[in-house]
C-alpha cells in the first residue's frame, strides 16, 4: 500500500509529508482548495508528465516521492529484480525532481532510473480513476487479465489455462521441427545435381584421413632420393670391404667359447656383447638391403605421389576446407543425399505431428474460450447488479469474447476479451471510453473494481471525484462500494460528497492559507469530532448548523 506522500515546492504546496494507512482514506476540502494538487503531485512520482508550470512561485524546482510497502511477490518487485535494482526491505519509494529549466530526474529507492521505468511501476503499483482521467481497465489489453482473474477467483479446481499453455507449446514445437525440416529438403533439393555430382568427384577420390601428411613424406623421400640412394652405397661400401662383418663377429664369439670354461665365467659378458653384435649388424645389413631396394623399386612414384597430393588439395580449395576434412565433407555430402531419399517420409511425419498438435490446442483453446464465455455472463450479472445503485440503471454493460486472427493466437488461446456499454437503453454498446461520460465512466470504474476485488494486484487504487454529478442514496452506494472496495486494496477518494466522506476508515481535509502574500496548502487528519465537523460543512455550506451536525452523526452512525 501507498504509506506515505512527500511534497516540496509544488503550485501552492512549499512543504508537505502525509502517511496514510490501509482501508478508504477520504480527501475532502472546498473547491479550489487544492485537492488536485495532491493528486497531480503523486502522479508526477508515479511518472506522469512534468510541467515546470507546477514548481512554486520563488522555488528552484519540486521534489515528490511516494513510499509503498508491499508483499515481496508483488510485480513490482520482479520489475526491480529485472532492471538490477536492489530493494532491501518489503520498500519500494519512487521519487521525481524538476527544475525550473524542465530538467526531470527519477529515482526508486535512491537509484537513478529513467521515467519510463518509473512509470511503468507506477503502472503496477496504483491505478487512477477520475471524471476525465482513468487508468488500467480502460485499456481493452487488460480485460482478458481481469477477466481470466475473475474466473480463477470463482472456479474451483484445475483450470484449462494450463492446459492451452501446454498444447501451444507442443503445436509449437512440431511446427517448428515440421518447418526446419521442410527448408532443409527445399535447400537440399535446390542443389541436388551439385550435392551428388561433388559427392561423385570425392568418392572416385576417396580422401583417406590423414592421407596429405603420408604423402608430403613419400614426396620428400623421393625428392631427395639420389642423395639418399649414394649414401646408402656408401654405408654399403663401408661394411663391406674384404669381410663379413657378422661372420667376423659370430667367428670372434666362437673362438672365445673354446676356452669361456676355462676361464670361470670371466668372458661370459665379452661373449654376450659380441652375439649382441652380430645380431645388429645382421639386422642392419639387412635394413640397409631394404632401404635400397625401395629406392630402386619404383622410379615413378614421386610422380604418382606429387600427382595425389596436388589433386587432393585442388579438391579442398574447390570446398573450401583442409585435406584432412575432405573425408568428413564426403560423409556430409552423402548424409545430405540420404537425407533426400527419407525426407520426404520424414516430413510427412512431421506434419502429421503439426497437424495433431494443432487440433490439440485448438480443442485445449476451444475449452478455455468455453469457460471464458461462462465466466463473462456471471461476470456481466455481478455488474449489472453493482450498475443500478450507482445511479447507471438504465445502461448495460457486455463482456463480448471474440475470436482473434490465427497470427494473433498464443499460449493464452483464441480470444479476444472486451468490456462495452451503452448507457442510454436503445443505444448500440461501446468502448467505455468512448460511451461514457466523465462521471459516470468513474462509477462504472468503481462497479468494476467492487467486482473485480481481490483479483487484482495494485497497491493502491485512487478515485478523483467518483461521486460527481450524483447525491443522496446514490452517493451513498458510492460509499457503501468504495469502503468494501477497501477491504481488498487501500483506497484513496477525493470527494465532494457527505455520504462517501462519512464511510473512510481516514480523514484527510485540504485547505488553503493566504499569509504575506502568499497562498500555501496545507493537508491535516481529522479526528472523530472533527470530521463530524466537516462532513457537517459538506452538507450544510458555508455555514455549519446543528441540524448539520446531527445529520452528520447520524451519517458517521450509518457508515460505521
């Protein structure tokens, strides 16, 4: 709720703070005492437009802020938490400055933040009514909110909200799936002759992983194969010679061995490293043997080698990838290609998915218009029965739902939700904007918060002058419906009218005081005497009888 307002320096206002507290808080005061004011001052906190005409005559600029303490799970905390604004406490104060050069600042909480966020908090923490003036249910975006609202607050048990939420995301989904796989096969199908002609060129190919690096190797062997070839003659000439080496070593091994007994194992290592010996020489001979026949193997395989390589990497410049991916670029060539010959099949599957999941939603949907159309008779019976003591028993008032265009379906189904009226029996039914007038566009406000109570999450809600135009048993009704309006949500009413001043649960009297010159406004609480004294004011006039007074006591007897 709405627990303090702090004014400075606005029009005839120089300093002015005002707490108020749950349930109906009236503002009464004489005409031109500044009511507006108050009103116009917490609509600049709440990020209503900024005129430097409303800074006070000799003051450099106003300053106003708004204090609310609400439960964490309003959305206005939710607003903070996505805009990485820190609210500490269950607090949430919004403050406004303007200078005299129309400079505009705004804060929540002491943070810096622009006016359209500070509106649009605003937004979510008080709605406004007046004659000329209202807010929230006058936008027909909002009347499938309160109509779902109101719904939920009267049905017990699940509701098909979910339900729909449910089968549009699936429909969804298939659609999504059918779709992405439709332009695959259109993109696939598209550049069928290119896929299949490349595939063709690497299969005949047939790039082997790691194949480049294998042959850059047998390149360079070959590119340097007379060097290589003269070196191993060299390394043969130089084993070579007038002996066999291994025969050599095998022949030292078996003179040692004569005589290894006699000498108690002394020559057993001479003996071992001599096998050893010949072991490597015979396997290095026979190594060497190798080497040159592979270098004589072959005299054209540099050719084939270089040929390879160059094919190989003119076919991944042609691709526009590296050698070594050119095996997995034909594995997606062919998946591509598959993917034509089941594509087909597959998206006749998909679609019939789509098509499933769409007769889903539309019978998940169709229900959940069903229960709006039940709850909008009910609810147009709770209004119609709120409309006659409001002074509005001639006018009618329509909840109509339709249906929206496909493009406009979503999660929350196929409707579309609209309040009309028509105040004038034989007068075609309307926007209430556009059908109504000043007050009664107020009272028809009224009648709708008294049934929308309790559904709704403002903090607070202000009627400016809900009683205009009206008297007598119809003011009362005005009373009677804002004081239990007030057990649901703070209400704050400025009012002209006895009968809706003897119903606050608070009092709050403006009034203007002329002093050097000057003319200041200033804003008080009332006790009990004195608002008997002022409601008595409001009945009477200028000048307060007895009889006032009674009548206002009896009026204050009533209320209570």
């Amino acid at each position: 709720m709405l627990t303090e307002l702090s004014i400075r320096d606005v029009v005839t206002v120089d300093k002015l703070d005002i707490g108020f507290a749950a349930g109906l808080t009236v503002l009464t005061g004489e005409t031109g005492a500044g009511k507006s004011i108050v009103l116009d001052a917490l609509g600049l906190a709440l990020g209503g437009r900024a005129d430097a005409a409303l800074i006070r005559k000799g003051a450099d600029k106003l300053a106003v802020s708004a204090a609310f303490t609400l439960s964490r799970k309003h959305p206005a905390f939710g607003l903070l938490v996505a805009q990485d604004l820190a609210a500490e406490d269950d607090a949430i104060v919004l403050r406004r400055t303007l200078s005299a050069d129309g400079r505009s600042k705004a804060f929540v909480n002491d943070q810096p933040v622009t006016v359209s966020l500070l509106r649009g908090l605003g937004a979510l923490l008080v709605e406004v009514h007046g004659q000329f003036e209202t807010h929230g249910l006058l936008d027909p975006a909002t009347h499938m909110d309160a109509l779902d609202a109101f719904r939920a607050a009267s049905t017990k048990g699940p509701t098909p909200d979910t339900a729909c939420r449910e089968a549009w995301s699936a429909w969804r989904a298939a659609a999504t799936a059918l779709k992405a796989a439709q332009d695959l096969l259109a993109a696939a199908l598209s550049e069928e002759e290119t896929l299949r002609h490349h595939a063709t060129e690497l299969d005949k190919l047939a790039p082997q992983p790691g194949e480049e690096q294998e042959l850059a190797a047998v390149r360079t062997v070959m590119r340097h194969g007379e060097a290589i070839t003269k070196a191993l003659a060299e390394a043969r000439a130089a084993v070579a010679g007038d002996a066999d080496i291994e025969n050599a070593l095998r022949t030292a091994v078996a003179r040692i061995n004569r005589v290894a007994a006699q000498a108690g194992g002394r020559l057993d290592p001479v003996v071992q490293a001599f096998e050893r010996a010949a072991i490597e020489a015979g396997e290095a001979l026979r190594e060497l043997d190798r080497a040159e026949a592979d270098m004589d193997a072959d005299p054209a395989a540099l050719e084939r080698a270089e040929e390879r390589l160059f094919a190989l990497k003119a076919a991944a410049r042609k691709h526009g990838v590296t050698v070594d991916d050119l095996p997995a670029l034909r594995d997606a060539l062919k998946a591509k290609l598959a993917a034509l010959d089941t594509g087909a099949g597959d998206i006749k599957k998909l679609a019939a998915a789509e098509k499933a999941g769409r007769m889903a939603y539309e019978q998940a949907a169709g229900a959940l218009s069903k229960a709006r159309v039940a709850a909008a008779k009910d609810f147009d019976k709770q209004m119609m029965r709120e409309l006659a003591p409001l002074k509005l028993d001639k006018a009618t008032f329509r909840t109509v739902v339709g249906a929206k265009p496909e493009a406009a379906w979503n999660e929350r189904g196929l409707d579309r939700v609209a309040f009309e009226v028509a105040t004038n029996p034989g007068t075609p039914p309307g926007p209430l904007d556009k059908i109504a007038s000043g007050g009664e566009l107020a009272r028809f406000m009224l009648a709708l918060k008294v049934v929308l109570a309790g559904t709704q999450d403002r903090a607070a809600l202000i009627f400016d002058e809900v009683d205009a135009g009206v008297s007598g048993a119809t003011a009362s009704a005005v009373g009677e419906r804002l004081a239990r309006l007030a057990k649901n949500v703070q209400v704050l009413v400025v009012t002209h009218a006895p009968q809706v001043a003897a119903r606050g649960d608070h009092h709050w009297r403006v009034s203007k005081a002329s002093r050097a010159g000057q003319t200041t406004t200033k804003v008080e609480e009332l006790d009990a005497a004195e608002r008997r004294e002022e409601i008595a004011r409001m009945l009477a006039g200028e000048k307060v009888t007895d009889e006032a007074r009674a009548a206002a006591t009896k009026l204050m007897s009533a209320a209570s």
